[in-house]
C-alpha cells in the first residue's frame, strides 16, 4: 500500500472527530529532505492553532504505527495558505 494512502488510514477517523477535514496527505522530497505534508481544512479558517492542535492528534499515531522508515519532516499545513 502507498504510503500516502496508509498515514490516511491511520490518522482520518482522529481528525474528522475533532472537526476537521483531511484533505491530502502527500510525502514528497524537496531540497533533499522528505516531507510528510497534512493538509487540513474545516469549517470556516485554519490558523496555526489548528494545525498545532491535529499536529499533537497526529504525531503518537504515526510514531506508534512508524510506517516510514527514512528520516523526514511531518509538515501539518491549511489547503488555503499552503504548506511552508
């Protein structure tokens, strides 16, 4: 299974419980560094009290299940402004 599609599987059902939607998970390498980018939505705006808040959701759920071996950078991000 594609990565992308197991880190969905494992973290849609937390986020949607806390009011938020998953709108893509993609793991990409930009500048030689992996990123594993979560871009969430909701009713209304996304700040970065929301993403530091799925952020913490998130985080043990991927650290339990450890589905990416290689080093990379878990970037939780709004569909509207992008990810940095």
């Amino acid at each position: 299974m594609e990565i992308c599609e197991t880190i969905k599987q494992l973290i849609e059902k937390t986020i949607m419980e806390n009011g938020y939607i998953l709108d893509e998970v993609l793991y990409i390498k930009e500048e030689g560094q992996m990123f594993l980018r979560i871009v969430i939505d909701k009713e209304g705006n996304i700040d970065i009290e929301d993403c530091i808040t799925v952020t913490k959701l998130i985080d043990p759920i991927i650290d339990e299940a450890d589905p990416i071996s290689e080093n990379y950078i878990m970037d939780v991000c709004s569909k509207e402004k992008g990810c940095e």
